[in-house]
C-alpha cells in the first residue's frame, strides 16, 4: 500500500471517529491527577497526633492513634472524582482508615465524611478533601504514609446546569 493511500485511509477513520464522538452525548473531556508527596503538601493539612518525620506521615511519639485531614482540593470546576491511590505501610497490626468528602462549596464544612471503596469512588462536585485515621495498639510502632494521588475526569459543565 501506498503512503497516499495510508493517509487517505487514516483520514477517513479519523473523521469517522471525530463524527462518532461528536454524535455520543460523552460527558468526560480529559484526566487529571492531584498529588501529595512532600512535607510541603502535607503541610497544607491538619495534623492530629500525627506527624511528618521527613518521608512520611506517622503517629506522634506515644500515640497509638491519629488522623491527618488534607486541604480542601479545588478542581476549579465541577468534575468526577474518581478514585485515591496511596503509598505507604501498616506494619503488623497498624492500620489507616481512609475516608473522603465531595463538596460543592470551598471549605467543605457542610460535608461529612464517608467511607468508600478508594478504588472507584466516582463521585462528583469541584472541592475534594480525604481524611487518614491512623491506629496502632503498640505506641513504638506506626502506619505511614508517604504518598496521596487522586484522579479525577473532567466533566461537561453542561450537564449540570
């Protein structure tokens, strides 16, 4: 087959699919991804007896429980949130508790949080906010976590107005 040829061909399936697209009533436009990795973002959060040691988040000395709320993040528009992915450890019989809010107002306050599968939360509104419940039965040994990612899908603000 010729080059002239292979264009023409994958110009045609190319305007097929624009057309396809264009036809469907698709309310996602894109992917994004909010991370925290540095004591610099998790700064921006609120620690209760939890502490950022340099590489992670843990229990403060002596404590056998704690959380970490994050900031609120802002989309800056109304998007699906999709799911959160973390990166640390429980070692032994340490565990963290994630929950999450969706909210449509800057500070979330009116929202509570919920438990939900972290793996598909697809939940939409422009605010998003996760807390971590840190637990440990022995005070010398703690959960950590080092890393947040969260993906979320644009959506067309058409559809929610």
């Amino acid at each position: 087959m010729k080059l002239k040829e292979k264009v023409v061909i994958y110009l045609l399936v190319g305007i097929f699919l624009v057309v396809f697209f264009l036809s469907q009533s698709f309310k996602f436009t894109g992917l994004a991804v909010l991370q925290q990795q540095t004591q610099t973002d998790f700064d921006e959060g609120i620690y209760n007896n939890t502490e950022y040691n340099g590489s992670a988040i843990i229990l403060s000395p002596g404590q056998t429980s704690g959380t970490y709320m994050s900031k609120v993040f802002n989309a800056s528009s109304i998007v699906q949130w999709d799911n959160l992915t973390w990166k640390g450890e429980t070692p032994g019989l340490t565990d963290l508790r994630f929950q999450i809010r969706i909210c449509f107002s800057s500070n979330c306050d009116d929202v509570n949080f919920s438990d939900v599968d972290l793996d598909n939360f697809n939940l939409v509104g422009k605010y998003f906010q996760y807390k971590v419940s840190f637990f440990s039965p022995d005070p010398n040994m703690t959960p950590f976590l080092e890393k947040i990612t969260v993906d979320y899908s644009v959506v067309d603000n058409k559809t929610f107005k």
